[in-house]
C-alpha cells in the first residue's frame, strides 16, 4: 500500500477512484543533548479541529497527555494553518495534530519536530492509513463533469474553486498536484504552474479562487453558491454529512448535511453535494518538538498512545455507531494508534519536488 500511495501521490491522477511556564532540565534517554522539558505540554490544533464542537475531544487526548508524563497540558487551538505549523516548529507549541503537508513544512523549518504516531487504517495497521480528498460539487451540477461512466476533471478550468489552505495537504498539497499533472499534459496547459492555481480571474485557470480556512470552511464555500468546485477532505466533515446515494470515497457519490449538524452547517441541513475526484492520502499525525519533549516524554507518550486503554477509549476512538462527534472514529474496530518514523511522509514531501 506504502508503495501504491507513493505511485498514486506522484501522479495523483485525480480521476474517479472506486475504492507560560517554569521549565526543568530532563536529560535524553538516547544521548542526545539535554532538553529542557516544560512543566505544562502545549497541544497545537489546526483550524478543523480548534471549534467548539470539538472541545471535549481535544480535552479528553489532553488528559491521555497529562497521565503520561505527569505535566499539565494546555490547549492552543488556532483560525490559520500557518499559527499551528509555526507554533510546533518555534517550540511554543509541543506537541501538534497536523495534516502531512503541515508536518512536512514544520519539519523543513526545524528538524527537531518528529512524528509520534497517527491513526492506522481500517485493518489496524500503516497499509492503508489513508483518508480522502475530495473534488466535490453541488448535487445537480455533477453531470457537467460526468465521462461514459466515470467522471473527469477537464471542466473546473474557468470555475470559481475553493481550495482549504495552501498548507492543507488534502485540501490544497494533493489537489493542485492533481490538477497540475492532468492539465499538463495539454498542449494549452503545458505551462501550468501551482502558482497559476492560486490567484484566479479572467486569463487565468480558474475564474475566482477562494481560500476557506478549514475544511468545513471550503465546503460551505461550495453550499452557499460561492465556489462551483471545491477541494476538502472526507474526515473532516464526517460528522456533518450521511451518504445519501452511491458507494462512500468514490466519484458519484452524493452526500448530504445531516440533521442536527453543528456550525457552520447548522443552517444548510439537507444540501446536498457530490464527489467528481476521490484521492487517498496519508493520514495525518501527532507530532513533537524534540527540542522541547525530552526522549523520555516521547516514549511515555507513544506508550500510551498505542496502548489498549487509549485504543478502547470510546472518547478518543468513537465506536461505529456512535453519534459523538470526535476526531476519530471505528470502520473495522481495529483502529489503533502506531509509531511511524520521518520517512512515511516522503511521499507528501516528494510532491513539492
């Protein structure tokens, strides 16, 4: 799988897929120089997780942080991709859950900020630890984009689009890569730079190009009839939308605002939208400063993270049918944390090459 995701990230085809504290000395366990270790932990959360709706969530990974390494832990939820990635990368901030792209950009401006784990896949393991990124559109409008029986991307040049964040690995990193290495290869596009995907307007690809902070952000932008197309992920709106027709991450298929959605959906209950580009990427982890989590923190915390306790704990992993909203939720029942190392992310780092 490892490898297929590298092929399908390279080439990212983006046709229809069917599938304020004192601090102490603490020495490193690995004979590294001393790390000066925080009284109190700093959790860094990027914009999608940082809402309201999300709080006991945070709170409850918090006190898996607190219980591992006997310090306090604080919470530093942000409106901006960049606040997270500099935060992480500066030491103000500890620890992080971030998208690969983002861990990419922390890890290129400091070394020290490593990995600690993140989510497997359905089958409890690295192999398919994916989640997707989506081209979706307004339900009714997907037959313009509709080829034999699949679907084709040729017709979002001239469309007002929405993109998450040009640090969002699924909604910007992975889909403008997609959308460069497709309209490459024609002759009217041979030119085509990621930059031209940024500023839209007459004479340029896409007619307007909106930003929408978060991933819930781009696909309101796509609801309330700003954007004709937008790029966001799967798992970052799961706890706003049921599939209403077709089969789940595959081109086609149509989903729409549940009830008792939370903002910002909470006044478009029952819009519906539909997939036209489906495309796995890696999931995203939890990372650290090394600078700031000594070699022993790091190890107390992976331990608890990959232990049973924390993959049995129903408020960090939601089971199935669960109607919380959380970050994490069952397919299978064998989801578990895992410790990965800098290098699973060479895929999403390649990409930039």
């Amino acid at each position: 799988m490892k490898k297929k995701m590298l092929t399908l990230m390279l080439s990212v085809s983006l046709v229809a897929v069917t599938a304020g504290c004192g601090t102490k000395a603490g020495e490193a366990q690995n004979g590294s120089a001393a790390v000066k270790t925080k009284d109190t932990i700093t959790i860094a959360w990027y914009p999608n997780e940082s809402g309201a709706e999300m709080k006991s969530a945070r709170e409850e990974i918090g006190k898996v942080v607190a219980a591992a390494t006997g310090k306090k832990v604080e919470h530093k939820t942000t409106t901006d991709y960049t606040i997270a990635i500099e935060a992480i990368a500066s030491g103000s901030a500890d620890i992080a859950y971030m998208g690969a792209q983002g861990y990419v950009e922390a890890n290129a401006k400091n070394k020290k900020v490593q990995p600690l784990v993140i989510p497997s896949g359905e089958s409890g393991t690295l192999e398919d630890a994916v989640y997707y990124s989506w081209l979706s559109v307004r339900k009714g409008e997907e037959e313009a984009y509709r080829n034999g029986s699949g679907y084709s991307i040729d017709n979002i040049a001239g469309k007002k689009f929405s993109f998450v964040s040009n640090s969002s690995t699924s909604g910007f990193k992975v889909p403008s890569a997609g959308i460069l290495n497709y309209f490459s290869k024609k002759d009217k596009y041979k030119n085509l730079t990621v930059d031209d995907l940024i500023l839209g307007g007459k004479d340029k690809f896409f007619g307007e190009v909106l930003f929408g902070g978060t991933h819930q952000g781009s696909a309101v932008n796509l609801l309330n009839g700003k954007a004709d197309v937008a790029a966001f992920c799967d798992t970052c709106v799961a706890n706003y939308i049921e599939l209403d027709s077709g089969n789940a991450n595959t081109a086609g298929a149509v989903y729409k605002i549940k009830q008792g959605a939370t903002e910002p959906f909470n006044t478009m209950v029952g819009k519906e939208f539909a997939l036209i580009s489906v495309t796995p990427v890696l999931n995203q982890p939890f990372v650290i400063n090394t600078g700031t989590i000594s070699e022993d923190d790091k190890k107390k915390l992976q331990d608890s993270f990959t232990s049973d306790s924390v993959t049995k704990n129903a408020q960090i992993i939601l089971p199935k049918d669960s109607k919380e909203v959380g970050m994490f939720k069952q397919k299978s029942g064998k989801e578990k944390f895992l410790t990965v190392d800098d290098g699973f992310f060479n895929p999403v780092r390649m990409l930039s090459n």
